[in-house]
C-alpha cells in the first residue's frame, strides 16, 4: 500500500493538480475542495511550511521546485512561516462543509491555522 492517495488520475496529472492545489492554498490561505484532495494538498502544504521555516536558499529552491509561483514562494517565506516558527507542524486545519450537490463528493474547506 503506498504512502499517498492516487486520486483515479495518472501521475503527471496528479502531480500537477497537487502542485497548483498548493500553490493557491498557499497563495490565499484556505481552498474548498473534496475531503481526499484536502488530505493529500494538507500533507504537501505542511512540508512547505517546514521548508521555509528553515529559511535558507537551499529549502527555498526546495520549494521553487514544487510550487508553481515565485511570488506565493515569496510570501511563504516572508509572511506564512514566521507566524508558525513556534508552532511544530499541525499548520492546517480541515472543516466539514457537506456533500457535492453534483455527485455528493464530501466537500471541505482547508485552510491556515
């Protein structure tokens, strides 16, 4: 069984929607999506967080290779995680919003403790 949540879609794809499903959680502090995706986004987000709370060049280009805009790396490192340099992961938090009206997907809203 593998560390992650394959999402029905092929790796590529899956990997570019986690990285864009970062980049804007990162870039307005809360996204709603479905609880799975939630899951998985929360996981990459938390290891960016650390990253830049270590705040050296090398974990910067650490994150530039995962999330996909130089200014939402910017205000990471600048603003997001100097607010958590005491708090020892945990960044997130998940809140229940209801089934999809659509396909009754449970939908979620993740967003910046």
């Amino acid at each position: 069984m593998p560390g992650y949540r394959k999402l029905g879609l092929p790796t590529d794809q899956r990997k570019a929607m986690l990285r864009n499903l970062v980049t804007s959680f990162l870039k307005h502090g809360k996204i709603e999506t479905t609880e799975t995706r939630a899951k998985e986004t929360r996981k990459l987000a938390e290891k960016m967080i650390t990253l830049a709370k270590r705040g050296d060049l090398h974990a910067r280009r650490q994150v530039l290779s995962f999330v996909t805009e130089k200014d939402v790396v910017q205000k990471l490192f600048d603003e997001i995680a100097p607010q958590y340099q005491e708090r020892n992961g945990g960044y997130t938090r998940i809140l229940k919003v209801g089934p999809r009206r659509g396909d009754n997907a449970e939908v979620v809203i993740l967003q910046l403790v």
